[in-house]
C-alpha cells in the first residue's frame, strides 16, 4: 500500500513533539492482547502484512505493531514457546572495578597499613599493576565494605611491644605452660589485676564558644588537677561473678606495695572461704609493684600462681577493656558527677552493673574454658 506524502513532510522548525522510544530502548511495548493477535493470525495462517493491517500501521502512534516487530514475536514464540514482554531492566551490566588480585591486595594494604587513605590505597593498587585504570575512590569504599572493614578508632601499640624479647615473651604467655604460660589453665580460674585514674574532665571542658569580645568562663565544681585511683580485680568464672575493687583520691599515693599487698590479701582471703581447694592464677601488666617478691609469695603461699603479660601489649589485658566500659559509662553519667565523692559513687555503680565479665576475656582471645 502506497504511503500517505503528507506524513512524509518534514515538521516546520521549532515543533515540539514528544518523543516515542522504540520498546527496546525503554519505550511502552504493545499489550498481551496485541502480542496474542499477532500470534493468533500467524497460527490460522493469516497474512500480517495486507492493507487492513499497513492503515493501522500507518496511524500516529502505530495502532499494529510492524512487520518487522511482528516477525519477532513469531520468532520469540517459535524459540522459547512464549510471547511475553521484556522486563524493563535498564539492560545494565554490573561490573566491578577492583576484581581479581586487587581484592587480595586491598586486604593486605588494609592489614598493614589500616590508616592509609583512599588515594594512598588507589596509588599502591595501581603500581602493583599498572596495567590497568586508577580504581575510583567510590569502588574502593564498596569494595572495603564488602570485605567487611569499617572505619574505627586508631589506637597505636608501642614499637618496643615488637621487639623480639617481646614477641618471644608474647608467644610463650599463649602457648606454653605454666611458669611460662597459661596454655594448661584454664580461663575460668584466671584473675586478671590492673589499675588506672578516673577524672572527671568532660564536665568541665577546655574549650566553648561566646562573642569575641567576651571571656568563656563558667563556675567549675572541682579542681582539675585531682584524680581518683582504681585498683581492680577481676575472675573469668562465668558460675560466679567475682571482681574486687579499690578506690582513692590521688593525693593519697599512687600504688604503693602496701596498697597493693593489701589489696591481693583481701582477694585471697576471700576465695579462701568462697572457693575452697580451688586454685587461681593472677595476672597483670609489668609494673614494678607487681613484680615485689613479697606479694609474689603471698600468692604462692595460699597455693595460688602468678603470670605476667608481655611488655608493651595491653591488649591482652581484660583489664584494659573494663576501665573503657567504665570510662564509656562515666561520659554518659558526667551531668551528675561535679566532685570526686561523686565520681566513686558513681564508679561503684557502674561496676556493680557490668555484668559477668567473662566476655571480656574471650575479646581478649583467652579459649571459653
């Protein structure tokens, strides 16, 4: 059929009109209804080109669908035995930038360098293969969540903590057995021992912010400069929860031999008459006042043993996880806390509530014996 010349002319410059996607390129495809005609007439042996079908064809928007489109229905139907319409899917391939080797070399720069920025990861990516494209600071960051790394705290470990007598003294506290170790104790019986000060600085901060013209000040409640002592104890016995603890102002001393041979006396005293027969292991850190032959033979005396943790490696210390849930709980607490009496009290309950504190042993690797 011989085609209308007036839809031929081309539309005077300037005219809008609205642009009609083919469906394969994100426009409306024809309904199931359309789609079962086509292939209904094809089933009957029915023409899909004749002059009935071209007038529809001809109309502005198409009322039948071509005679290409048409061929590909069939086409489709012969092949797969339907005739549906695509999903529109955006017909994008998701591919990654950092794939193959890079996901092994991301991990590593992580593991060595943990506080390496973006651009420091995408410039030792790619001069391990240069081959390839600078990965784009957004695909790293995918790729890093992916592997399950997430942006935290930076703490720092003493270079001495790596010296080779260290290292060594590290290995033998985890492998070997007692004197040299705690690998043949068993974590329930052991006591880990350590102090540190509370101060009550959050209440009073340095810095705030007025006119220019004016001084910052407001009242302060205590003197900065005091601090408040905290020797504790604590067990891994998940039956019982058992921590001992010993509180002082500053002023009074820091850890003396008597504060603290008082302190293990008391402790010992009292698994003397709550757990009888049973024997401990205390440990803690390097301090010199540990170390006093003294207390060392008090805590053999009673049939107990003692075991020190590596030079520089506060991280194996359960201890050391304690004072910063206590310090987390004092942040949250600080509007009541105006004075060192008030610190304590404070202090007593926030222990008191702790719970049982052998999770935190276990965040310290010691095995859930």
């Amino acid at each position: 059929m011989a085609r209308n010349p007036l839809q031929e002319l081309r539309l005077p410059l300037g005219t809008f009109t609205d642009a009609r996607p083919h469906p394969s390129h994100g426009g409306n495809p024809y309904s199931d209804d359309m789609r079962y005609d086509v292939i209904t007439r094809f089933q009957l042996g029915m023409p899909l080109e004749c002059p009935e079908l071209d007038t529809l064809r001809d109309q502005v928007p198409p009322a039948y669908p071509s005679m290409q489109t048409c061929t590909r229905y069939v086409q489709q139907y012969q092949a797969l035995g339907h005739f549906q319409m695509k999903r529109a899917t955006g017909n994008h391939e998701a591919r990654r930038e950092v794939e193959g080797e890079d996901w092994n070399r991301l991990a590593l720069i992580r593991m060595t360098h943990p506080q390496a920025t973006i651009d420091h990861v995408r410039a030792f990516l790619f001069n391990m293969d240069p081959t390839k494209a600078p990965i784009s600071p957004a695909n790293i960051v995918k790729a890093e969540y992916i592997l399950n790394l997430r942006m935290k705290r930076s703490s720092t470990t003493c270079e001495r903590a790596y010296w080779p007598i260290n290292l060594h003294k590290r290995h033998l506290f985890w492998t070997a057995n007692y004197p040299l170790g705690r690998a043949d104790i068993r974590t329930q019986d052991m006591i880990d021992i350590d102090e540190c000060g509370l101060k009550i600085e959050a209440t009073n901060p340095r810095f705030g912010k007025c006119v220019s013209w004016e001084r910052c000040w407001q009242e302060g409640a205590y003197n900065r400069d005091r601090k408040l002592n905290l020797l504790m104890a604590i067990s891994a016995d998940q039956a019982m929860n058992m921590e001992w603890h010993d509180m002082w102002q500053q002023s009074e001393g820091g850890t003396t031999f008597f504060r603290y041979y008082v302190f293990i006396e008391r402790i010992i005293e009292w698994l003397a008459q709550n757990q009888q027969g049973r024997s401990f292991c205390f440990t803690a850190d390097n301090l010199n006042v540990h170390h006093d032959q003294r207390i060392l033979h008090l805590i053999e005396r009673h049939g107990h043993k003692y075991l020190f943790r590596a030079p520089y490696w506060a991280i194996d210390g359960p201890m050391e996880y304690i004072f910063n849930s206590v310090h987390v709980h004092l942040l949250m607490n600080y509007g009541e806390v105006n004075d060192l009496d008030e610190l304590e009290n404070v202090t007593d309950t926030i222990i008191a509530n702790l719970g049982n504190f052998v999770r935190y042993f276990l965040h310290c690797n010691f095995p859930n014996t």
